[in-house]
C-alpha cells in the first residue's frame, strides 16, 4: 500500500482535478467514506449522540458533508456542529458545504453547549494535512477538549487527527484517511494516533500513484511466496542456506538463526561455527548441518576460516554472517573480507555489523542485507542514535542509496530501504521482541526466505520482516508481553504464515 507525504497528496487531488472529476466531488466522497465507517462501526446511528468539530479549510469541508449525511440520512438523537472560525472565513468547496449543509437544515455552533458533551460519537474534522506547525489557540484548545472533554465518545478522525505530527494531536479510536495513508499516520510514535486507520477510495486515478516509492507492507505485497508447493518437490528445490554464526560461548544464536532459516522454508541449513561450539550447535535441532571452523584461543574464528568459508558457500543460495560471532581482530577480518567478495546475497547482523562499522563499506553487486537496530545504525552510519532515531526513513533511505544495501532498521515500525530509493514501513510488531535473540530470529528468516526466492529478492526480505512482527504480535496476545521469549517467534510463525496465504 502507497504511502504518501503531504506534498504528495496534494499533487495527486491536483491531478484528479485536472483528469475532469471536481474537487467537490472529491470532497462528497471523502464524507461518504466517513460516514460508511461510522455506519459499519457504530451504528445503529440514529441513536448516537455526535458531535462534528469543523476547521475552516479542506478538513472542515469534509467535516460539513459528513455532518449533512448525518442529519439527511439518520437523523442522529442529537447533532451539534462546531465551526472554528467566522462563516466568512470559509472558501472554495469548504464554504459551499457549509452551505448545503445549512439548506438541508443544520446548525453550527461556535460553542457547545453543555449537554453536547455527553456525546457518544465525535468526529475531527479540523485541520488535515495542510498544518504549518504545532496547532496552538483555539485550534489547540479543541484539540484538548476531543481529546478529554467526552468521556463516553468514540473519536473518528477525518483524513489525519488534527495536529499531526506535532503535539498537541488528537488521538482518535479511528481514522479515515483517503487514497492512501499519509507518512504521519505510519512512523511511530505518531501513527499511535490513528487507532484503527481506514483507507477510503474518492475517486483518484490508481495510477498516479505508481511512482511513489514509499510503502506500507501488507501481506498482498508478497502473498504469492506462501502459495502451496507442488507436489513434486524436494529439498533441493527450496534452496541451502549457509549460516556463519557463533563464537565459544555464543552458540544459541547461531542455532536460532539456523533454525529460522528452515522454519522459513529453506530446504537445507548448514551451520558455519567455531570448532568448539559446533558440537553445541547440533544439540539444539538434528535438522541443522553443521561445519567447523578453524578457531583461536578465546574460540573465535581465526582469519584461516575466511577460505574454509568460501568452499562452504560453493553451491549454497544465500549465506547469513554475524549471530554470536564475536569481535575478535580475526573475526572482524573474515568477515569483511565476506562482504566484499562472497559472490552470493549476504544478510549481515550483530557482529558482523560490528565487524563493517567505522570503514567506508560498499555494496559490491550481489545482494547486500544489513539488519541493524538503532544502536548499530548509529554504529554503522557514524552518528548519534539519537540522530538515527529522529528520522528513521531519511537516514534508511539515505545509507541505503550510499552504500548500496538493502537496509533493513530495526525497532517500531522496522524500514526496509532499498539502494533505488523504495522503502517499506511494517506495520507488524509487539514490544514482547524487545527480548535477547529476535534479531538472529529474523536474520535466519530473511536468509530462509531468500534461498527459496533468490529471483523475487524484494519479496522476500519484506515478507520476512512483516511475519517476524507478526509472529510477535500472536505471541504476545496468546502468552504475554513479559514471558515471550525470541524462540516463541519460531511456535507462533505457522499462524503469521496462515495469515498471509490460508492453506
């Protein structure tokens, strides 16, 4: 699903406009797919007690509509319109509304009335997309009073919660945005928001949002990868991935990510380990191939595994690098050296993140997938996380377009960017992943989902990413936030799985 920026929005009603539909046309529509909302979510609405906060532009155009639907069509047990500005402020579509909304018998109000407040529907309907700022005034003190002034109200928002991105915003229990979500309504903490965010079509062409590079995943976007396999199939067909993973010590992360690259689907997984630790290794999953690397002293590989790992990668899809590796100087020398001349898609995590920091690194052709969360993005990228965390998509964007990687940002609302400039918000997850081991977790997935799907790369990696957070979600609503545990992802995957393609 398209994402859009303000900007953005606007040259698509432009370009409506111009393909011959009105802007009141759209403006019509834009009420109706509110009022269809309010209809499927709280009906019956003749007994419902609404309030409708209008501001004086685009927003307040929809809020007028709505409100005339409301008043035409259900007759609601009360109905009081708020407007906040003079009447002659009003322009355009907005005060042709107004007007309609006037000759069909309504009323508006610069103040409510006490009794208003024992609404039990409000509908925001103040400031859109167009805001410059913080709202502040009488449209910050509406604001405050939808947001606290009608304790027995669902709030539903118009297009974006009045006040968005900036505080003071209402938070609405549901919000119906059109054509598409706007980039406020996505990245966190803003899209808290929303509540349910509801996607209503007014009438612009589809196509004129093809060249928009920003998206927000759903499993329709990579459904096809979890269609049912033909029946003549064998291990062979499904891919082998090479897992190069744990250091003495450190060995439940690399059979957690082995592991995760066959409850992916991958046909065969070899896991590449210290030699001390690989008979740990296969204690964990008799599935899991295991090969030894030559170590040194404190059981880190030693620089002489750089070409056991070479002759391991002959014949293999994809190769993942990284869990419970250690920094060690050998280690960091291996795997830079993987980096940059593997000749198969790489995924690189944990240590092997920290092995690439601090060098002036370079996608060399074949795929390149870095899954850092914030602490190694700012590792990576040479900057605070703080500065990682204040615009998580301009920074993925940005180093990924630099270094050409696909960079996947771990956290709330985890990015995928690509070199091209195409990213993917996922709107899956659950704070039950903030535990130890959910990044190996996901780095054997996307490994898995790659040496099924070499050809469909995109696919692959962002399916990953939304199942891992899905996987979470269903966990924590089964077991709990506090006792889920990164191998709960793994019990809880099927489900996600079912999700996206019900066998």
């Amino acid at each position: 699903m398209k994402v859009l920026t303000a900007a953005e929005m606007r040259e698509v009603d432009r370009r409506t406009i111009e393909a011959g539909i009105p802007g009141l046309v759209l403006m019509e529509n834009a009420g109706n797919r509110v009022v269809d909302a309010l209809v499927e979510r709280y009906s019956p609405l003749g007994r419902q007690r609404i309030v409708v906060f209008c501001g004086k532009g685009n927003n307040g155009g929809d809020g007028f509509v709505i409100a005339r639907q409301l008043l035409t069509r259900f007759r609601p047990a009360r109905l009081d319109v708020l407007l906040a500005a003079d009447p002659e402020e009003l322009q355009g579509d907005a005060r042709k509304n107004y007007e309609m909304f006037l000759v069909a018998g309504g009323s508006v109000a610069k103040e409510l009335p006490a009794e208003a407040h024992a609404a039990t529907l409000v509908v925001d309907a103040l400031l859109g997309t167009g805001i410059r700022g913080p709202a502040q005034g009488l449209y910050a003190g509406l604001i405050d009073r939808i947001n606290g002034g009608f304790p027995h109200a669902a709030i539903v928002a118009v297009d974006i919660p009045s006040g968005l991105p900036h505080e003071p915003a209402v938070r609405a229990d549901c919000t119906v945005t059109f054509v598409a979500p706007k980039i406020d309504q996505v990245l966190g903490p803003q899209y808290e928001h929303n509540g349910e965010l509801v996607v209503g079509a007014i009438g612009a062409p589809a196509h004129l949002l093809d060249p928009i590079q920003l998206n927000l995943t759903e499993p329709s976007d990579f459904a096809d990868l979890f269609k049912p396999r033909r029946r003549n199939s064998n291990k062979g067909v499904y891919g082998h991935a090479l897992v190069v993973a744990g250091a003495r010590g450190k060995t439940g992360a690399a059979a957690m990510t082995g592991v995760s690259v066959l409850k992916a689907g991958a046909g065969l997984a070899t896991v590449a380990s210290a030699e001390s630790a690989i008979s740990t290794i296969a204690v964990y999953s008799p599935e899991l191939m295991t090969a030894p690397l030559d170590e040194i002293e404190d059981g880190a590989i030693s620089s002489m595994a750089y070409r056991q790992i070479r002759k391991l990668a002959e014949g293999k899809t994809v190769a993942a690098v990284g869990p419970g590796l250690g920094t060690n100087p050998s280690t960091v020398r291996v795997v830079r050296r993987l980096f940059d001349e593997l000749p198969i898609p790489l995924v690189v995590d944990a240590d092997g993140l920290n092995a690439l920091a601090g060098t002036a690194f370079q996608g060399p052709g074949p795929l390149r997938v870095l899954t850092p969360h914030p602490g190694e993005m700012s590792r990576l990228a040479g900057t605070a996380t703080a500065e990682v965390q204040a615009d998580r998509l301009a920074m993925a964007r940005r180093f990924s377009a630099e270094r050409n990687v696909v960079l996947v940002l771990k956290g709330d609302r985890t990015i995928t960017a690509f070199p091209d400039g195409r990213a993917w918000i996922n709107p899956t997850g659950s704070p039950a992943l903030s535990t130890g081991g959910t990044g190996d977790i996901l780095t054997g997935l996307i490994a898995g989902l790659l040496a099924q799907f070499p050809n469909q790369p995109e696919q692959a990696v962002v399916a990953a990413v939304w199942l891992h957070g899905k996987a979470g979600e269903l966990g924590a609503a089964a077991i709990g936030e506090k006792p889920f545990l990164a191998t709960d992802i793994l019990t809880y995957l099927p489900e996600a799985m079912r999700a996206v393609h019900p066998v």
